[in-house]
C-alpha cells in the first residue's frame, strides 16, 4: 500500500484522523492545504481574497502531484480536491483512497466558528457544496462516516478496515475494477464477512435485502446480518433453493415480491451471499428491480471468488437452455472472504481449483509456478496462501473485463481455455457426473494436448499441467465417457460456427493462442488418447 489518502468535505475531520493515523502507523503526516501556505506564505483567505480559487487550485494541483510521489504517507486533502479528474487520478495511482464524510449539521458545527474556510458562507452553503461534490466523494475505495466520533475512533476503524497488522502489512487486497460507466472495487480479506458494513459504498440505502440459499444462509447469515445491523442496515433475508433449478423466472418474480416486502427502493442494495447460482440470480433481480438497484456480491465458493462475481454477467434460465435471459450488470462491490471457503467439501475447493490452474496457464507464469510450488497449502486452505492467489486471479479477470466489459472484442475468450471439451464432457456424461470444475480440469489437459498435437507446445509442459491437476486430485483423462459424444457436443457448442470448433491453445505458459479451426483429425485423436488414459 504506497499511501493513504484522505479526502472529504471541510469539517469531516480529515487533518485530525490523518495525524492520528500517521501517528499510529508511524508514516510521515502530509495537509495539502498547509503545504500550499507553506510554499505561498499566505493563509488560504488571503490566497483567495488576493488571488482567487483558480490560483488556489492551481498550486494544489501542483503539490498534490509533488507529494502523491511518495509512499507510505497520510495525505490529508483540502475539500474541493477531488473536483479535479487529475486529482482522482493521482490518489487512486499512488494510493488508498478513504472519504470521511458527516452529518451537514456536524460539519457545520465544527466549522461555524473558524474564519479559515473562504468557500463556505453559511449554512446554507453547506449542503449546496456538499450536493455538487457527491459524484466525486463517492468515486473512492472507502467511506466513513465521522459524525459524533472522535478521532482516535475513527483512526482505529479505518486500521480495521485496511487490516493493519502490528508488524505494518495489510491485510486487505484492493482491486479496483475501472470501467468507463459504473467501475467498483474487489476487497479481498480473511474475516471479512463480519466487517461488512465498513466496505460498502457509503451512499447506499440502509433497508437491505440478502439472497441466499439454504445452506449458505444457515451457516453465514448470522454473521453476514450481524455485521449489517453493526452498521445500521436494516437487512432481510430471502432463501432460494439450493443449485441450478433456484435460476427460474418463476423465483426471480418470487424475489421482486421479497424485494417490495422488505422496502427496497432503488438506492437500497441487494446481496447475493452464496456460490455462483446465487450471484445469477440475485444480480438478475437487482439489474431489474426498479430498473436497477444496487447490487453487492459475496461469493462462498471458490468459482465465484476467482470468476463468476467479477464481470457483471447475471442471467436465469429457460427450459431450452441455461442463462438464455440475462444482462451485464455490475455490482457495486465485491467482498471476498477466503476463509469462507473452509466450510466446502474438499471436492468443491479441488473442482474451483482447475479455474485458478487456467489463470496461471494462460495469463501469469508466476501464478503457475506458484501453484506448483504451494498447491498443497492452497488445499489446507492456509489463508497466507489462499489470499493472494485468489486476489491475483480477480486482478486477470479484471484486467479482460476493463478490455471488453461485455464481451463485444473477444478478449475475454481466453478465459474460455478448456471449456468447449469441458463442457462437452459434462454434457455426454450427463450433467452432474462431473463439479464444473472436474469437466474444466479434463479440458485443460485436452488443450495442452492438443497444442502438443499441433506443434505449438513443449511435452514437458504438457506433462507438468498433467502432474499438477492430478496433485490437485481432478482427472485428466476420459475414462468411461463415450468419446464421439463428446465430439458430438464440441461441433454443436454456441461458439462453434459452421462446424469449426475454436480452441484457446498455449504456445508457452502465459502465452495462449486462438485456432479458428483444429482439424477433426487431430481432435478424435487428442479424445482417443485421453480416453485411454494417455
């Protein structure tokens, strides 16, 4: 974490918490506005009684690039700062951003009485700025609000929030998902189901609605709600059925009947706490209740933390297939708790695991060597692992959906590297034979075969994916599956055109390559082989 910046309006408490939280952290302590009398030698009145605003902006634009240069500080910010788009820039390049934001009437209690503060002539005039600069205070990774608090209260709070350790590191994992309409924020951090309240978007409704199935909402909910109540939301629970079947029409109309029961307005979140089905369908229901409202993903499973939360695709299903009606709807947030994941069967958390194997594979050799090296501590669910893998494969995913948010350019079909087998093996074996994963991880060894075959991979590396998977405990052959089948549902998959199957090969780790058209040839040779368990 390179620095940490504090932004908000006058009065919030920004110069007070910031030395509190410098002084706890022993970080150098940086007031942009006392850096620009510094280098003027005029007060800030006199700067605009003299100069005017546009001056004062000016110069600190100039020092705000001058100190956002530095790292491991606590940068308090002067109140229209963040007006500046350059401005925004530089705090979230350089640093963690965290809004303090109070009640109008706190803010202008603490500041009636101080002559220091040229832009605010009223009280009046503090609502009407507060109202102008609310776009800019929520574009941020934090907010807290510091009404009634002290700020040594507040300094420990946002300690909390970023999971200070006494040794200095942090805890949490920030990924900033940059889109060009509606960007949020990936918080990956151990134990950070009941802190929830701290990283939800500060201008969010307090009445809540929380979708969840029935085994996941029995063993988190209570947490999840007490976390909630911490912060003052109002939360109401509404079960579904547990798999596929709960991805109904029929359940999403159940949903807006629980939406209006529980009081939800379009500035009130829903939650989808639960595994990939789940996420589905509660962001299905947040992207078309009231025409939109917000939506905030806790993924418990191990595919939904490394994939399906982050991308904003959501759908249901219809009798004639799966996700046949759905939209691109991003959530507000995403909250990722790895130690959630110690309550999955072992297969399920070997199944998720083929996805983390496809992310090293095809984007980060780093990712891949360290999953050679670690998968045993991944599999005992150590978090000191299990948190930065899974907080390396959101920042890939992300880096594909900034690229092609809805899938329009084709750059997030690497992602589909050994899928089209893998969902041919559980299509011809019988839909639930196989986790999604089990089908993925047969897949992922037909393409390296398969790049083999065709001359565009080393055999040894082939041999290592195989070796890793089988660590793993998933299958890399085809033992028992009707291989014509198999071949049957690649030429009918929805990315085949004309009968010519595309496949995302690998020339090298981290290097993937896509073929329009693997002869057929080569393909029922690759199956036969996997089939004999070569």
């Amino acid at each position: 974490m390179n620095n940490i910046v504090l932004v908000g309006f006058m009065g919030t408490g920004k110069s007070s918490v910031g030395q509190e939280l410098a002084r706890r952290l022993q970080w150098p302590f940086i007031d942009t506005d006392a850096e620009v009398e510094r280098e003027t030698g005029l007060s800030i009145p006199d700067i605009f009684r003299h100069y005017g605003e546009g001056y004062f902006r000016k110069k600190e634009q100039d020092i705000i690039q001058r100190v956002m240069q530095g790292k491991r500080q606590v940068i308090a910010t002067g109140g229209g700062a963040v007006i500046k788009k350059e401005n925004r820039q530089l705090f979230r390049s350089h640093g963690i951003v965290i809004c303090l934001r109070a009640d109008p009437e706190v803010i202008w209690d603490r500041v009636r009485e101080k002559d220091d503060r040229p832009l605010l002539q009223g009280r009046e005039q503090v609502a009407k700025l507060l109202a102008e600069r609310e776009l800019f205070y929520r574009d941020v990774d934090l907010t807290l609000d510091t009404s009634h608090k002290a700020p040594e209260e507040v300094g420990r709070t946002i300690l909390a929030q970023l999971g200070w350790q006494k040794k200095g590191d942090f805890s949490l994992q920030l990924i900033r998902v940059n889109l060009p309409i509606a960007g949020y924020n990936i918080f990956v951090r151990p134990g950070i189901l009941s802190r929830v309240a701290l990283y939800l978007p500060g201008e969010l409704g307090k009445r809540v609605l929380v979708i969840s199935d029935n085994k996941v909402s029995s063993l988190y909910g209570p947490v999840l709600f007490s976390a909630l109540k911490e912060g003052n939301y109002q939360p109401t629970l509404k079960r579904v059925a547990e798999g596929e079947g709960a991805k109904e029409l029929s359940v999403v109309a159940d949903l807006y009947q629980a939406s209006l029961s529980a009081g939800i307005e379009r500035h009130c979140p829903i939650i989808a706490l639960g595994g990939g089905v789940v996420g589905d369908l509660a962001g299905f229901v947040a992207a078309t209740f009231m025409r939109g409202v917000p939506f905030i993903q806790i993924p418990t499973t191990l595919l939904a933390q490394v994939d399906s939360s982050i991308g904003g695709k959501v759908g249901v299903n219809l009798p004639q297939g799966k996700n046949l009606v759905g939209s691109f709807y991003q959530p507000r947030a995403v909250l990722i708790d790895p130690t959630l994941l110690q309550s999955l069967p072992p297969r399920e958390v070997r199944a998720g695991l083929a996805e983390v194997v496809k992310y090293g594979l095809v984007f980060s050799p780093e990712l891949y060597h360290l999953l050679e090296r670690e998968v045993d501590r991944f599999l005992a669910l150590d978090p000191h692992i299990t948190t930065p893998v899974i907080a390396e494969c959101c920042r890939l995913k992300t880096a594909l959906v900034e690229r092609d948010e809805r899938e329009e350019y084709g750059h997030r079909m690497l992602l589909n590297f050994g899928h089209n087998i893998g969902h041919a093996v559980e299509r011809a074996s019988g839909y639930g034979t196989f986790r999604h994963g089990e089908a993925v991880a047969i897949g992922i060894a037909a393409a390296c075969y398969l790049s083999v075959k065709l001359g565009l991979l080393n055999p040894d590396i082939f041999d290592r994916v195989k070796g890793l998977l089988e660590r793993i405990g998933l299958s890399t052959h085809l033992y028992g599956i009707n291989i014509n089948a198999v071949y049957g549902n690649l030429i009918y998959d929805k990315k085949a055109r004309e009968q010519k199957i595309p496949f995302i090969l690998l020339k090298d780790l981290g290097k993937p390559v896509i073929f329009e058209d693997v002869p057929r040839e080569i393909i029922t040779a690759v199956l036969k082989d996997l089939g004999a368990g070569k």
